[in-house]
C-alpha cells in the first residue's frame, strides 16, 4: 500500500515532467522539434476517447456483459474507415473558417448563428459534465483502493485528497491548455503531453494485462478455460441472450460511431489539433490499433477478478485490485498511473474545449446583451480560467451527487447519447445542401430535450434526487409519458430508449425546419463552402481591377479598434498588420472594396480563431467596416462580373468548383515538383561548386607549373605544405619535403643562395607584405632550373614573421631565351659599332677633305664648285648624326651607353650647348635667348649627354621655327625637388594626337603641314632615353599660337 | 499483387469496407458465437485485426494526393 502523501507526489511529478514536455515542444527546442507537427503524436492525441471509463469501466462492463464493452471501439473504428472523406472535410473547413470547437463548427455552418453555438454549447456541457464526474469517479475510488487495504471502489471522502485533486486538475487544465489566446487554438505542447498518457495509460494496461495472464494464469487458453467451468460463465454469457441484446449492441455501436466525432475533446483532437491533412491517412491505422491493444486484456481481466473471487460490483477496479492483492504492488502503482492518465488527460482536453465554449458562445454574446459586462472581452483570457474551473467544479460536483447511483460505464453512455444530438447537424451539414439554420436550430432543442427527459431525468430519478414516481407512473401519473417508455414504447431498454425517440425528434424536425423553412441568401453562401469544400482549398482571387477609393487607413483603425476590445493593444496592433500582410495592402493608402472585403475576411476569421465564428460575425456587423456606398460597389463589381463574364451564376458557381479543383489538384502537384526541382537544383549547384573548385585546384596545383609553398621562418626554410605538383617541377615528393624535411634552401643554387637570403631579410626588414625572386634551384636529379618566386608575408599577431607563403613557377625556358637575346643584341650591337666606325672614318675624311677644298688651299674653288661642295657637306654631317644616331639609340636599348654622372650645374651646361648652336642660329635669323635661373642647386648628370638633349631640342627648335626667338630657361621645380629646363620655339603646334607618338622611334612629324627633312627620327626617342637614365621626365606642351615647349627634368637628389 | 494493389488504391473500397464490418460486428454473424464468450472474444478481436490491417494495406497503398 501507498501512503496518499506518496501518490499525490508521484501524480505531482508526473504532471510536472509532461508540463515540461510541453513547454520544450511549445518552445521547439531541438530534441523534441520532432514531436510537433507528428502522425504519432495526432493519432496518440485522439487516444483521449479511451478515458478511465475503458481503463477501468471496460473491466466492469466486461464483467457483468460480456463482449458489450467492444462496441464502444468497434464503433469509432467503423467510423474511422470513412475519415479520408469525412474527416479531411471537416478539417478543411476548420482551416477555411478557423473553427475553434464543435459548437462554433455547427454555428459557422448554419449562418453563424449564435443561437446555435450557445444551443451547442449546452448540450456539450450537460452531455459531458456526466463523464468529467466520471472521471473523478475513477481518480477517488481508485486512489482509496491504493492507499488503503479496503478496496470500496465507492467514490469516498478522502477527507482534502479530494480537492487537492480537484485543484491540481484546474491548475493543470489551466496551465497546460489554456495559459493564453491563441488564435488558431492548437496547442502543440497539450497535444504530445496528452499523447505521453495515452501511451503511459496503454503500456500501464497491457502490463496489468500480462501480469494477470501470464503471472497469475497460464496464458489466455487458462483464463478462457477456467472461466468457462466456473459458476460466472454464464453471467457474463447472459447479457447476450436477453431479447434486446442486439438492440443494445446496435445502440452501443451507433453511440460510438458518433462519440469518436461528436464528443468535444474528440472533435477537438481530431480537427482542431490537425496540421496536416496527410496525418489523417496514420491516425486510420494507428488509432484503432491502440483501441485493439488496450482492449485485448479486458476480457480476460474480467474473468481472472471473477475467478480471484472478487465481487462483480468490485469489477471496475479489478484491474488494479489483482496486482495490488497478488503482491506486485508497483504494479498496481503503475496501472493507477495509468488510470491516472487517462482521467487526466479527458479532463484537461474536455475543460480546456468547454471553456473555449463557454466564453465564445454563451458568456460573449450576455456581454453583447449586458453593456456593462464589455469590460470582460478585454479579459477574454481569464474568463476561459474561470469557466474552465468551474467547469472541473461542477463535474466534480455532480460526481458527489448522482454518481453514486451509476456503475461508471452508464454516466459515460449518457455524454454519448448527449453528444449524439451533433451527428445529425454535423452530417447534413456538410452532405446536405437543404440543411439549414430554423432545421438545425429545431432538430438540437428537440433532440437535446428528448434526451434531457428520457435519460438524465432518469439518472436523477435513480440517484434518488427526483421522486421515483416519475419513473413508476409517469408524469402526474400518465404512464404514455414515462421517461423510459414514452408513447408506450415498452420493448426498449432506457438507453436504446433514448437514443431512439432523441434521434427521431431531432432527424424529424431537422429535416421539417429545412423543408419549411427558407434558407438566407448568407447562408446559402457557407452552405457552398461547407459542401464544396474537398473539391478546393485555394480562395477566390481578386475578381477584378477595380479603382482605389477606400481610405485604407480609416478601416485599418476600426478593425484594430474591433481587436482592441478582446486583446491587449499590442497585439490588436501585431493582429491588424496580420490582416493586412494576408491581404497584400499592407503599403498601400487607398484600396478597392474589392480588397476591404478580402480585409474583413481576415479580420473576421482571425477574430473567430479566439472568441469563434459566430461571435466574431457578429462583432464585425456590430462595428462593419463597409459604408452603404461601398457595399453597393462591392455589389456592382460582383454584378459587373457575372455580366461580363455571360454566365448564371449556378454555371459560374460550377465552373468556379471545376477550376479550383484543377487549381488545388496543379497546385499540389506544383508545389510537390517545386520542392523537388529545388532540391535536385541545390544539388546540381553544391556539386557544380564543388566540381569547379576542384577544377580550379587541379589547374593551380596539379596540373598547372606553379608549386605553392608554406616555408617555416626558421634557418633553411623547412617546408610545412607544398603542393602535389612539386613532383613534376622539383622532381622532389611532397612527403620528402614535409616528411624527410629537405630544406628549401639546400635546393637553392648555391651562387644564389646568399644574395637570395639578404634579399629576403631585407625585404622582411622593410615590412613588405610580398616580394619577387628569380634565381636556381637544383632538382632533384641535379639539373639546375630558373625559378621566379612570388613571396607572401605572413606576419603573426606581434608583426614577427612565422611563415611564407610561396607561388613558384618555372622560368628556365624563358631565362634562356633571355640570355640568348641579350647575347643577339651583343652581337648587333657590335657589328653596328664597327660598321659605324668604318663609316664615319670615311666620312670624317671626306669632310675634312671638302672642308680643304672650300678653304681655297687646294686651289681656286669657283662659287658654283663652293656651291655643290657644301651641300655634300651636309649630306655628310647629316650622314654622321644619322650614324651616330643610331649608335646610341643601340646602345642605349641594349642598356650599353655608360652614363658618367657627377654633380654638375645646369646652367653651364646649357650655356655650352647654346654657344655651339648659336652659330647655326644665326645662319637661320633666329634669335637664341637664354633665361637661366640663378641659384640653383646642382644636380647629377651627364654633362655630354644632357647636352646631347639640349643640342638636339634646340636644333630641332631651330628647324620648325621661322621666325621669332627661341628661349631655352631653367627653373627651380620646388615640389618635385629637380631642375626644369625649357627650350620654347614659337612655331607652329604640334597636334594632339602627334605628342603622343613624338617620344616614339623613328617618328617624324609633320608641323605646318610640311615634313622637315634631315632628321632620323631617332633624337627625341634618344632624349627620352637619356632623360629616363637619370630619373626625369620629359615632355611636350604645344599650344595654337604660342608655340611649343619642350621640358624636361634632372631630380636634385639623384641615385643614378 | 500490382492488382491488390490497385485495389487498395480504389477510393470505393472503403465503402465496401465498411459494410464488411458492418456484417462482421452484428447480427446475423454474432449470433453464431454469441453464447460463448470466449469465442465471441476470439472472433471479434479476429475480425477487428482484419480491418486494421486492411486500413493499414490502404494507407501504404494510398496515392498521396489530396482529391477525394
């Protein structure tokens, strides 16, 4: 036995260690990310129907009738057989409508009648307050046989377990299911918390089961095989031999078929709960095969309590009397447990869904009635707290009351036969197009008074809380009035009894109200919906352009004004953004009626996800968002439509079914492909990606001639990496490098190796992020190869160098055709020099010759003979400068020209160089003017060959001038810290496009439009040369009109 | 089996099904064992394995559409 301290702290942990399942799965952490949103879990939730009546009353029905207890599973799973057309239905248009519960389902389809809803309402709290005291019933009489050695299964006075018990189920209704408003009312975390216990209560029974089987009997064949020799055998045979057995049977069947959807928590679990239409085609399946599991070891505990010699009034606690007086009371614990579970779980589920009800469709609409009352939509939230408590309170209550009168298994069939009132309105709903509002309306209050008068009067009566006279004689004594036998009706048992003539009441005058009476205009609106809705699931678009008149701001201030009166101001705000991201107008300032109609569908249904769809109707009508003017618009757009488009409106009704079957059927299929292209694409990519990468890394490092490194910074420059081509460049192995250590520098040549250390560590001391090398390196066969190396830095932290990072490429070939081409030039450059030298020889003799000749010492020269030798004068001097043009130029290209530079100062370079040309400028008429500045400093040059350059800008000054003066200067240039020296001629320009090409060998330009002879068009390349060697620059400014400038520069401070 | 198969995919076989069941879980079938408890038991916990596992075959055959 269990101290009530110990159960109640086991019940207290359990309940906690489920609370915080739900938590985590509410908070998707990871490990239990995989639990939401699950086939087993839905199917696992809908287990709920299984309560503490199967757990302990099954047994006790078992008992006292046989098999009669299966027909309350074989029933759902009949049922069951049609969920993927019935179920999916209702589950699409619980998405479509945001429906929250079975009253606001049945509200929603019959023109969001709040008569209907709160008629809902009360049936669903009169049909399952019987089964919560059920409940409780099961969680007392249990709790006293397993702390106590008395096993009264009666429900007793456990003095405060009783209300502690009471307590913690409010605290945990509350906690679990109803800790805030959610618009869709699903509650993940409930749900896998729910699906634990059901699988707890499952394992729990089918422990008890084998224990009482194969611990206490041997096996099936025994039980069944003692039993049929004991004195029960024929009690538990009896019940099926009675005339109305198979009118039982049939009763029992039909109220379970209707329960697995009509009960409040199933239709709860089963619809609301449902994320995914697919986890329908598992729960098919996987739920009735719990019932079969949970019900394989009834019978055989039934007989076993029996044969034990336990009493059959004892039955519905058979299953945890047998371990607790067989000494396994663990077992016992565990099966308490479990039965635990299962009442738990059915009073969370039915509390959490009849509080949802209550505030929806009975307190909302008193507050609508009641001014007063509005402040209690704002405290929507703790209303729900309040009807859920006492909710748990009443059933507890009216447990105190008529249970006692009842084996548990009867107050269960009363919820059945209550809730049974549903079936009708919920399948002439959604099958029959006639069904309507007046039928529905009719067919529930008479079913549901029926119901009142032939089976919970009754129950009442046989509590002893209403005189027994009623039963015995009838109503003030008319016996055709008896609740068990009305209209005289005598060959029925009460339930069958009940069952039949509140179903006829309620189909009669159903089917009366929708012949009679005329369906609205609205109605018939969701009657399409509700009836049509398998074929689509895809909403209208919008039906046409039409023009913006609608100030979006003004009808977004009243919906959230509509929110702000059942939410706190935060969320009215998050709520209206919903609404208008749903709709895609979020941005915009003006919209069409069009769109605002599409904006009160939204709000409308977002508003039914917490207070249900009739109360949410009914508060956007209070407060509509359309003025008389644009509801009119609304009406003439949906007229213009049908006009234009030339079809009545059932044709357009029809076609608009077709295609949106085809578009819900496209776009499945669609979004099936999407995802799978998508996929196959993410693929293609990484590997496209990875192919590339991988063709790049080859090209780099494979195949490719150049061989990455990553030296140490240490002595020798020890390899760390080195990448896989190294074989075909070095001849040396990747392994011999990093394994065997070679050291880089071993492989350098040795002639190199020194210049190509103090290279490193001078570029290293400088801070150069890299630097370049050419130098030899031995392979591994002994060859020598020229390498060039492009050195990265890398730096640690602290600035110290820790590696080098190294791309080499092999340059022996294009070393070689250096070589071979500076040893050409070699052998050009001397063969121009000797052929040089031969020329001028000859020429300097001529010269000198005719220079004799023209003296008049060889003889009288007349003034024609004077005439003819000096133009062979020129032609021979113009011959030496061609030659010794192009000597220069030679040796300059072959960086041959030995440059004497020394400290020199300009000016008297320039003066020089004028004096020898003045001669020539005189012969010209030109003027030589010399502007030299005074103070300058000097600078490094070669004096011969800086005058070579001014000697030839001048000259060509004096050869494109005509007339005026030519200037030659020097300046200071302070900001570049050299020396400029100007040589300015006013002839004509020379054109843009010709400057360029001026610097260039053997160009000679055209300026004024004639072409100056004479010249080889090698002297400005010459200058440039020259001027390039000591580190200046040179250049051209020519202007229209003013003539041209030749500059150039000496830098002061001069390296070369 | 590819015609069991199709037959499993067949959406009137649920009907048919159902009124399998219905013949199976009353009378006259019930009748036959209902004197017997224990063969009742045998029969129906027989019987009640047959459709779950048909419900089983018709949801691993099923075409995982969303039509009707």
């Amino acid at each position: 036995m269990f101290s009530p301290l110990a159960v109640i702290t086991v019940f207290c942990l359990y309940m906690s260690i489920l609370f915080v399942i739900a938590l985590l799965v509410e908070r998707r952490i990871h490990f239990v990310k995989n639990l939401v949103n699950n086939p087993v879990i839905y199917s696992l939730g809908m287990a709920v129907y299984c309560t503490a009546w199967t757990y302990y009353g099954s047994v006790g029905k078992a008992a006292t009738s046989g098999m009669l207890f299966i027909t309350i599973y074989l029933g759902p799973t009949l049922t069951i057989i049609f969920w993927w057309t019935l179920l999916r239905k209702l589950v699409r248009i619980k998405s479509t409508y945001r429906i929250t519960s079975i009253a606001d389902f049945i509200s929603a389809r019959y023109n969001k009648s709040p008569a209907i809803a709160a008629l809902a309402t009360t049936i669903a709290f009169f049909g399952t307050l019987p089964y919560i005291a059920l409940q409780f019933k099961a969680i007392f009489s249990t709790f006293k046989v397993i702390t106590q050695t008395s096993a009264d299964s009666s429900i007793g006075h456990g003095g405060n377990v009783t209300y502690i018990v009471v307590g913690l189920m409010i605290l945990f209704t509350i906690i679990f299911g109803i800790r805030r408003l959610d618009p869709t009312e699903r509650h993940q975390g409930m749900m896998v918390a729910v699906a634990i216990e059901n699988t707890v209560q499952l394992f729990a029974f089918l422990v008890a089961g084998i224990f009482v089987c194969y611990f206490l009997y041997h096996g099936f064949g025994d039980i069944l095989r003692q039993f049929s020799e004991s004195r029960f055998y024929p009690l538990m045979s009896a019940a099926s031999k009675g005339n109305s057995s198979f009118t039982i049977w049939t009763t029992y069947t039909i109220l379970a078929m209707s329960a697995i959807i009509c009960l409040p928590r199933q239709f709860h679990t089963t619809v609301v709960e449902n994320t995914n239409e697919k986890h329908i085609r598992t729960a098919m399946w996987f739920f009735p095969l719990y019932m079969f599991l949970i019900n394989i070891f009834v019978l055989p505990i039934a007989m076993s309590g029996l044969l034990k010699g336990y009493s059959v009034s004892q039955a519905d606690n058979f299953v945890l009397l047998l371990p607790l007086y067989h000494g396994k009371p663990w077992v016992a614990l565990v099966v308490f447990l479990g039965g635990f579970s299962a009442a738990t779980s059915m009073i969370m589920i039915t509390s959490m869904t009849m509080a949802t009800m209550i505030t929806n469709h009975l307190l909302l609409p008193m507050i609508g009635w009641f001014r007063w009352l509005g402040g209690l939509r704002r405290n929507l939230l703790k209303c729900r707290w309040i009807a859920a408590a006492g909710f748990i309170i009443v059933g507890y209550w009216f447990g105190q009351l008529v249970g006692e009168s009842y084996m548990l298994v009867n107050i269960g069939l009363i919820a059945f036969a209550a809730v049974l009132q549903f079936a009708p309105v919920i399948l002439g709903g959604i099958f029959w197009r006639r069904a309507n509002k007046a039928g529905a309306i009719m067919g529930l209050s008479a079913g549901f008074i029926v119901w009142l008068y032939t089976l919970l009067i009754p129950s009442f009566v046989k509590s002893g809380w209403v005189s027994s006279f009623l039963l015995e004689k009838g109503p003030w004594g008319i016996s055709f009035l008896n609740p068990e036998h009305l209209f005289g009706v005598v060959t029925l048992d009460p339930l069958s009894h009940a069952v039949f003539w509140s179903m006829l009441f309620n189909i009669g005058f159903y089917v009366l109200g929708a012949f009679y009476c005329k369906s609205s205009e609205e109605e018939q609106r969701h009657i399409d919906d509700f009836i049509g809705i398998s074929k689509s699931v895809v909403s209208f678009a919008p039906p046409a352009e039409r023009e913006n008149t609608v100030i979006l701001n003004e009808k977004a201030e009243r919906v959230e004004n509509l929110f702000k009166q059942y939410f706190p101001v935060l969320e009215s705000e998050s709520m209206v953004k919903k609404c208008l991201c749903a709709q895609g107008i979020e941005s915009r300032e003006k919209i069409s009626v069009v769109e605002l109609a599409g904006l009160q569908n939204e709000a409308e249904k977002l508003l039914a996800g917490s207070i249900g769809t009739a109360a949410a109707h009914k508060a956007l009508q209070a407060g509509p968002l359309f003025t008389d003017k644009e509801s009119l618009e609304l009406s003439t757009t949906y007229a213009d439509i049908l006009a234009t488009l030339k079809v009545a409106p059932q044709e357009l009704k029809r076609k608009v079914d077709f295609y949106q079957e085809r578009t819900a059927l496209l776009t499945q299929h669609a979004e099936e492909l999407g995802g799978k292209v998508r996929e196959l694409e993410n693929q293609v990519a990484e590997r496209k990606k990875a192919e590339e990468a991988l063709q790049e890394e080859r090209r780099l490092f494979v195949g490719g001639t150049t061989v990455v490194f990553k030296w140490k910074n240490e002595p020798g420059w020890p390899v760390e990496y080195v990448s896989q081509n190294v074989k075909g460049q070095f001849g040396y192995t990747v392994e011999e490098f990093i394994e065997k250590q070679i050291l880089y520098a071993s492989i350098i040549h040795s002639e190199d190796l020194d210049w190509v250390t103090e290279d490193i560590k001078m570029h290293s001391r400088s801070g150069a992020p890299y630097f370049e090398q050419e130098y030899r390196i031995a392979r591994a066969d002994g060859q020598y190869r020229w390498i060039y190396d492009f050195t990265v830095v890398i730096r640690a932290g602290d600035g110290q160098i820790t590696h080098y990072h190294g791309y080499v490429s092999d340059i022996t070939e294009r070393r070689e055709a250096q070589e071979k081409l500076e040893e050409a030039m070699e052998v050009k450059l001397k063969f121009i020099s000797v052929v040089s030298h031969e020329l001028r020889t000859p020429l300097t003799a001529i010269r000198e010759g005719i220079s004799l000749v023209l003296s008049g010492k060889a003889g009288v020269v007349t003034d024609v003979q004077k005439e003819f030798l000096h133009d062979v004068k020129s032609s021979v001097d113009r011959l030496t400068r061609l030659i010794n043009d192009v000597l220069d130029f030679q040796k300059l290209e072959a960086k041959k020209m030995v440059f004497n530079l020394q400290p020199a100062d300009i000016n008297s370079v320039i003066t020089e160089a004028t004096q020898q040309l003045a001669p020539l400028a005189r012969e010209r008429k030109l003027n030589l003017i010399v502007k030299l500045a005074q103070n300058l400093p000097q600078a490094k040059l070669d004096k011969d060959r800086i005058t070579q350059v001014l000697t030839n800008l001048v000259d060509n000054a004096l050869k494109y001038t005509e007339r005026g003066d030519i200037t030659i200067s020097s300046a200071k240039d302070e900001t570049q810290d050299c020396i400029c020296v100007s040589v300015h001629n006013p002839g004509s320009e020379i054109k843009k496009e010709d400057i360029e090409k001026l610097f260039q060998k053997f160009e000679q330009l055209e300026r004024g439009g004639k072409r100056k002879t004479g010249g080889t068009g090698l002297g400005l390349a010459i200058c440039k040369e020259i001027i390039d060697q000591h580190r200046g620059k040179i250049w051209v400014v020519s202007k229209a009109g003013k003539g041209t400038t030749f500059n150039f520069t000496i830098p002061i401070k001069s390296d070369g | 089996m590819k015609k069991l198969k199709n037959i499993l995919k067949n959406k009137e076989l649920s009907i048919i099904l159902f009124c399998l069941s219905l013949v199976l879980f009353v009378w006259p079938f019930l009748s036959s064992c209902h004197e017997n408890p224990a063969m009742m038991f045998v029969y129906l916990f027989l019987a009640w394995g047959a459709i779950i596992v048909f419900l089983i075959l018709m949801d691993t055959n099923s075409e995982k559409d969303s039509s009707g």
